[in-house]
C-alpha cells in the first residue's frame, strides 16, 4: 500500500510541477526572478520523478533532491538580490553561500556512500544530519524573505513562503523522525510525496498572485542572517569533528566527543557574551556591509524611548545620558550643566562618581561650547590634531580622564543647555561624519527636551508663588478689616476709656484680633495648606450674633433659630467679608440688616444695607472679580473670597443692589437637618 501511495503521490507531483514550469516558459526570461523560479518548478519535478520511478533511497534521487533544494535557494537569492545596490549583498552571499556548502556536502556524502557499502549506515546518518541542517537553514531564510520584503508586497509572496516552508518543514520532520529511529520507512517517503503534491496549488497561485516580488532586506535581518550563519558554522564544525572522533575510535570515543561538544560550546558562549566582540562585530557589520553606520530609524526609536521612559529608576537627567550613550555604545557618561564658575556635574550614568570634580570648573567652557557649538574628540585635542580646541577652556578633569571620548554641546535658541560626556566604547575608534552628524541632531533635541523640563519647573515655581500671592492678597483684605475694627476702637478709647464696660469690650476685641492675626500668619506659611473642615450643623444666629458683637458699627439681627451643614470657621469668615462691605457703603447712622430664615431645604441669610448700591453692569462684570473694587483703597478681594468660600460648602450667593438705595446679599446653604437625613438614608 506504501509503495503505491508513493508511486502515484510522487507521479501526481511530477505532472504538477511540470505543468506549472511549462505555464512559466514564456516570461522566465523576462527577470531573473522568473528564471530561477523556472528552474526551481523542473528540479522539483524531475526529484518527484525520480523517487516515483527509482527509488528514494537511490543516490540519483539524493542528488535531484540536492539540485531541487539548491534551486529554491537560488530563487530565493535572486528575489533578496534583486536590489543590485544593497548594502548587505555581502551578508545574503555569505549567508546562502554557507547553507549551499552544507547542502553540497550532503550530496557528496550520499555519493561516497554509494561506494562505501560497508560504512553504509554512517553515511546515510550524516547525510541525514545535514539534511536536518538544510531544511532548518532553508526555513530561517523563508522566514527572513518574508521579512525583507515590501510590505506593500507581502499579500502577492505569502503563499509561496508558506508553501516553501511548509515544504522544507516536511523534510524536517521526515529527516528527523529517520535520524532517531535509523531507519528509512516507506510512510515517511509517502507522506512526503502526499505533501508535495498537495503544495503544488499554492505554487500555481503564488505564480499568479506574485506581485513585483520586491524586497528590501533590513539591518535587523541582514545581523540575523549573520548570527544564523555563524551557528549553521558552528553546527557543521562539530558535526565534522564529532564525526572524526568516531573515527578515530578508541575506548573513550563518547568521552572525548562530549568533551568537546562541551568545550566548544562553552568557549562560543563565552565569546559571545562578550561586550567587547559584540561592539566589534557591529562595527565591522556597519562598516563592510552597509552605506551608513546607523539605522537611523531603529536608533530614533530606541532614543524616544529612553527619554520619555518614566520608570521611576532613572532620573530626567539620567535618562538624557543613556539615550546619547546608547547611540554610540559608550559604556557610560554624564551630565554637565553651565553654572556659574563653569560647568558643574548635574547627573552620571554608569561613571564612577568619585571621580567626578565637587565644585565647576572651566569658566571658559560655557562660553566657547555656545559659541562654537562644535562637538569636541577629545582624544584629537589630547593629541593636538584637533586645530581649534587647545582644551584651555575645557576642564582640566576631562582632558586628564583617559576614559573621556567625546564632549556634546546641548544647545537650544542660541543658549546652552548643558553638555555631555561620553565614555570611551568597548571598540575604540575614532568619530566620523555620520557620529558627528548623527550626535549634532541628539544633541540639539536633547537641548530642547530639557529646556523643555526646567521650563516646567519654572512654571510650577511661578504657579507656588502666585499661590502665595493670591493666598497674601486674601489674608492682606483680612489684616485691613483687622485694622479698620482696631483703629474704631482705638478712637473711641479715648472717650470711653473710664468704662469699665468699654474696657472689658476693649480687651476681648484685641484677644480676638490677636488669635485671627496669628491664624492669618499660619495661613501665609508656605507649608500650610487650607483643609476644609467636614461640614457640620452651625446654629446661625449664635454665629451671626459674634459676627456683629466684632464691628462698630449698628447691626440689626433678626430671623429664626436655623441650623445650617457649614465649616464654622469659613461661614464666619465669609459674613465678616460681606458685613463689612455693607458697613463700608453705610453711613454711620445706618443700620445694617442680617435676617436669617428657613426656606425649604435651604438655610438663607439675608445681608441688607441702605448704603449707595452698585449697578447690574459692576455686579455682572466686576463684583466677583479679584482686585475688583468700587471703594477707595478697597482690595476687591471680599466678595470674591465670600463667593468661593460659600461654594466650598455647597452654597451660593446672590446678589441684588440698586445704585443710591443699597445693596441684599443673599447666602444659601444646605440646612443641616436634610444633610443628616441623606447620610442616614
């Protein structure tokens, strides 16, 4: 039953790939792509029929196999290399050129084989090994030409990814599963066979849908492909040596072949861990293999990143550093901000702080760095090469630092920011154009980020002082109302003064001036801040009442025993506002009229003088505006203060005055008997 299912499987798939690769006649010629795609289709075909014809354990059948897979390599080369003018033409030749020697020396050993009867077994075991080498290289490199190509082009080149590495994914399986059980069984070759006639359909569409098969290989692929073929290498070496161990023979065969796995693999591990190859091999990468030394986009990524990277480990200044460093591989650097005696360190990353100066140094640098705002190689200054930089200006700690490799001036508007300090890389070199380039462009948004931040810091250092003013322009409204009530009573101390009545009077008013004076003072610390206390039920005629008892003035109270859900201390602060703007626009003889009543849910007191009035357009526009005021001398902070205080409480204040026949204020708060109720419910 196998033997037909492979005849038949592997016949269908002839016929397939034959049909497609005579559909492609006409325009192989046309691109090289279709050339070698051509070729890839007969190749497939002719292996197909020879393991339905002969046999697939028949050396002729190996070699097909061998000419189908090198095929697809080279098409798959062609679509890679069809940017003539790429910069990693080096790194797709070295690449495919590694899995082609592997695949030619598992054709050679399918053909010593053939004259080596007896050692039958090892060979086919080692063609088999580098078989499973083949397939896994074949489908690293299906997975970086997905990744090179346009992407507005993958739609058209999916299908044959897909259908190439469903293909060498199936010798995988098949060439693994006849590795571990030594043996080559006829199902394995069945289901293969089944596979590959079941892939021909993807490769008829994929020749439909191909698209312009664009590719565009990035830096990122292209240091992959280096590292895959460093580890193809690496396997193929101890495949090799293993196997000369074997046959050297001896009694400690897996001793030795252990140890040697073990050494090499501990020696590559070692060599790779390292910084410094790591540094190396980029540099030479960039240098050999590609125009630029950068990939500018990956690099502009990662930099935004390290900036605006709130992690909570690195500071602002911190992060600045690393994402300079990071572009060039400098190990470390530092921070350094103009001052006044120079340049000062403000922040280090990964730079030992003891050697770092105290004080600033350099009272040149500030200046010259601005002006010039040329980054400075600091070995070319140590060496003299460097014509325009003596290093007098420079400090004399960075000149003096071996590990000092690159000073970069942060300049923003024509105003120095700062500069940093780079430490010397793991791959010393010396900074071309493109560094220069490339550090100029950081440098100048660097610049920009950190004036960014200290403009911050001065705006919140503004906004704590205009805090401090605003909360000294209200407690200055309170000292004036202060001082009005002392200077009243000192005028009438001089008439009065033999009362005994006036003086106990006299005494409880400065006892009571004192404590709101040094409760004002509290208020204007810059480490007070105003808490609004939890409202609570207020009597308001007990409180109103000790509100007039303060001024001099006649004061008429009258209304109902209401309770309101009010702060006590702002409610009292807030009547003194609005009863001393209502004296202030009576005249002596006067009265002024404090009515309290119960209106609903709300608690209403009322504030009614027969003073001068003001106009609906001053109470519109003006009454509630800070530094507003329509009295000689007035703040025009009161009746702002009272507005805000009452809507701290949930309240509001209205307002209605007539100009020559005076002014009612009218304060609404929530009655304390609902407030309870609603927190009950």
């Amino acid at each position: 039953m196998a033997l037909t299912v492979i005849l038949w499987a592997h016949a269908l798939a002839a016929l397939l790939f034959g049909m497609i690769a005579l559909s492609q006649v006409r325009d192989a010629a046309t691109a090289l792509p279709r050339l070698t795609f051509l070729v890839a289709l007969i190749a497939t075909a002719l292996w197909a029929l020879a393991v339905a014809g002969i046999d697939a354990g028949d050396v002729a059948t190996h070699i097909t196999e061998g000419l189908r897979d090198f095929s697809w390599l080279a098409f798959m080369y062609a679509l890679v290399r069809r940017d003539r003018t790429a910069p990693y033409a080096r790194t797709v030749t070295l690449l495919y050129a590694t899995v082609a020697a592997i695949l030619v020396a598992a054709i050679g050993v399918a053909i010593a084989g053939k004259f080596r009867p007896l050692d039958v077994a090892a060979f086919a075991n080692g063609r088999m090994a580098l078989r499973m080498m083949v397939a896994v290289s074949a489908l690293v490199l299906v997975h970086h030409l997905y990744a090179a190509a346009a992407p507005v082009n993958r739609g058209g080149i999916r299908l044959l990814v897909v259908a190439l590495a469903a293909m060498w994914g199936v010798d995988l399986v098949v060439y693994a599963i006849g590795y571990v059980t030594q043996s080559w069984a006829d199902d394995l070759v069945a289901l293969r066979g089944v596979a590959v006639a079941l892939l021909a359909p993807l490769f008829a569409v994929a020749v439909l849908r191909n698209g312009d098969w664009t590719l565009r290989l990035s830096r990122s692929v292209a240091w992959q492909s280096l590292s895959l073929a460093a580890v193809i290498l690496y396997l193929l070496v101890t495949v090799l040596a293993t196997s000369l161990i074997a046959r050297i023979g001896g009694d400690y065969v897996r001793v030795a072949q252990t140890a040697f796995v073990f050494g090499s693999t501990t020696a590559v591990l070692t060599l790779v861990s390292s910084p410094w190859l790591k540094a190396w091999a980029k540099v030479k990468l960039a240098k050999h293999l590609f125009r630029h030394r950068y990939d500018y986009r990956a690099e502009w990524i990662r930099f935004t990143e390290t900036l605006g990277k709130m992690d909570g480990v690195l500071a602002l200044e911190q992060r600045v550093v690393k994402a300079v460093a990071d572009l060039t591989d400098s190990p470390a650097g530092v921070l350094l901000v103009p001052e006044t005696n120079g340049l000062g360190v403000s922040a280090e990353w990964n730079w030992a702080s003891e050697r770092l100066p105290v004080a600033p140094l350099g009272e040149g640098a500030t200046g010259h760095l601005t002006g010039s705002v040329r980054i400075i190689e600091l070995d070319a200054v140590r060496s003299g090469d460097d014509k325009t930089e003596d290093g007098s200006t420079l400090p004399s700690w960075i000149v003096d630092a071996s590990a000092a490799w690159v000073l970069v001036p942060l300049v923003h508007l024509h105003r120095l920011q700062g500069a940093i300090l780079l430490a010397r890389p793991p791959v010393d070199r010396a900074l071309d154009w493109e560094d220069f380039d490339l550090l100029r462009i950081v440098g100048r948004q660097v610049a920009s980020h950190l004036a960014e931040a200290r403009a911050q810091e001065a705006l919140a250092e503004a906004e704590r002082f205009d805090e401090f003013n605003r909360r000294f322009a209200f407690i200055l409204h309170d000292i004036k109302n202060l001082v009005s009530q002392l200077t009243l009573t000192a005028r009438n101390a001089e008439r009065h003064a033999h009362n005994p009545d006036f003086r106990a009077d006299m005494i409880a008013t400065l006892q009571d001036s004192a404590g709101r004076m040094n409760a004002l003072l509290a208020r204007l610390s810059q480490h007070h801040i105003a808490q609004a206390e939890e409202l609570r039920p207020t009597g308001l005629l007990p409180l109103i009442e000790r509100v007039a008892g303060r001024m001099q003035h006649p004061i008429l109270v009258t209304g109902n025993a209401t309770t309101a859900a009010a702060d006590p201390l702002r409610l009292e602060q807030m009547l003194g506002h609005l009863v001393q703007n209502a004296i202030d626009a009576s005249s002596p003889e006067d009265p002024v009229h404090i009515m309290v009543a119960a209106e609903g849910k709300r608690a209403v007191i009322r504030i009614v003088d027969t003073g001068c009035g003001m106009s609906p357009a001053f109470v519109r526009d003006k009454l509630f505006k800070p530094f507003v005021s329509s009295k000689p001398g007035g703040f025009g902070i009161g009746a702002f203060e009272a507005r805000q205080l009452t809507e701290g409480m949930g309240g509001a204040v209205h307002v209605s005055s007539r100009e020559g026949e005076g002014t009612t204020f009218r304060i609404e708060l929530a009655r304390a008997s609902d407030i309870q109720l609603d927190q009950a419910a």
